[in-house]
C-alpha cells in the first residue's frame, strides 16, 4: 500500500510556515497536494482545523468528488476550487492563502477582474518567466458561497492565469507541478502584491 507519510509530513510543514508568514492565521486557508492522479487521492488540511501546528496526521484524504476517504474531518467548502485548477492544469499541488495584502487588493481592484504586475524582477520566479521585462495579470474573481459557481468561473480563467488567481475579499489561489513549485509561487505573487499596494500608498501620500 502506498505510503503517504512522506507527502502528509511536507504538506503540513508547508501549511505551518505559511501561518508563520501571516498568510493563513486561524483557521483560515487551505492547501492540497495530489498523492494520486487517477484515480485522485487528494491531501488536504480539513475545515475548520488552525493551522498554526497542524499535524501531518490530521490531514484528510478525498477524491475526485470531493468525499472523504481516509482521516477525520470533513473537506473544505472549497474543495471544489482545487479540483477544477487540478482539472485545468497540470498542478500536483493548490494552496490558497488569506493574506491581508491579497484580501485587501483583491477586493479594491474587483471591478477590474484583474490585477496587472509589471516590470519586477521577482516576476521571474513564476515558472514560464525569465526577465523582468513583462507582466502578468492575476484574474480576479468576485467571491460567493455558491462554490460550485466560483470554480466554474474560475475554470474559465485558469488556464491563462500566471499560475495564481486572487478571489475579491478572499485571498490567493496558487499552484504548481510539485509542492516545492506551488510553495515558491505563493511566496513570488504575495511579494508582488505586497509591491502593489505599497506602490497605491505611496502614490495616494503623494498626491
């Protein structure tokens, strides 16, 4: 049978110095990794669990309809988010993130549908990139609890998103073809929100 520890082990560890970041305090946020991809056995952090020492055993395993096959707990709400993304691309692994920063962006530039970064030279850590000479745009979703209705709208979008996409007033969505991709990913795109808004201070002090 296989042996999943290794996985749970790096998923926890990453969802524990995500919260050390400031990116997922309480019980927000939720991370997968794929063990499996077909049939699809999906890793994931439960609802409603804290995330500031979460353990690798009390991970949850699901499948491709988003039903509990392995721990205790129940899925999260979002599930479905990580499956469509899956679906859409080829990531192994989907973490999503409730960063002030990203919250907050997401929510001021809504109406726009999307977030344009520009000219950054950590734009190069997203994969696909090699010079701070371009842009990306982040899609910006308008948030709703009819989770099946946002990850259809987002399955639209995926598969021109820079390997992220933000939910007005939620947060960031981020994956990659492994763990460690994923993990760089979040990491590359709350840095360039961070930019961001910091640029939208900086031009509101000096007007």
């Amino acid at each position: 049978m296989f042996d999943s520890q290794p996985q749970r082990e790096a998923l926890s560890d990453t969802i524990r110095y995500l919260h050390q970041r400031g990116w997922c305090d309480g019980t927000g946020g939720n991370f997968s990794l794929v063990l499996r991809k077909d049939p699809l056995r999906l890793l994931m952090a439960p609802s409603g669990i804290e995330k500031r020492d979460i353990a690798a055993e009390q991970l949850i395993e699901v499948n491709s309809k988003g039903c509990v096959t392995r721990g205790k707990g129940i899925a999260s709400a979002e599930t479905d988010m990580h499956l469509e993304i899956i679906k859409q691309t080829t990531a192994k692994a989907v973490l999503h993130t409730h960063s002030i920063t990203a919250t907050w962006l997401s929510n001021y530039h809504k109406n726009n549908r999307e977030l344009k970064i520009e000219g950054w030279e950590m734009l190069k850590g997203l994969r696909g990139i090699n010079s701070h000479s371009t842009s990306i745009s982040l899609p910006i979703l308008f948030n709703s609890q009819n989770l099946t209705k946002l990850s259809k709208s987002a399955g639209m979008l995926i598969s021109d998103a820079p390997h992220g996409l933000l939910v007005a007033g939620h947060g960031l969505y981020a994956w990659g073809e492994s763990l460690e991709e994923a993990r760089r990913h979040i990491e590359i795109l709350e840095f360039l929100l961070e930019l961001c808004w910091r640029e939208q201070l900086m031009a509101k002090h000096k007007s």
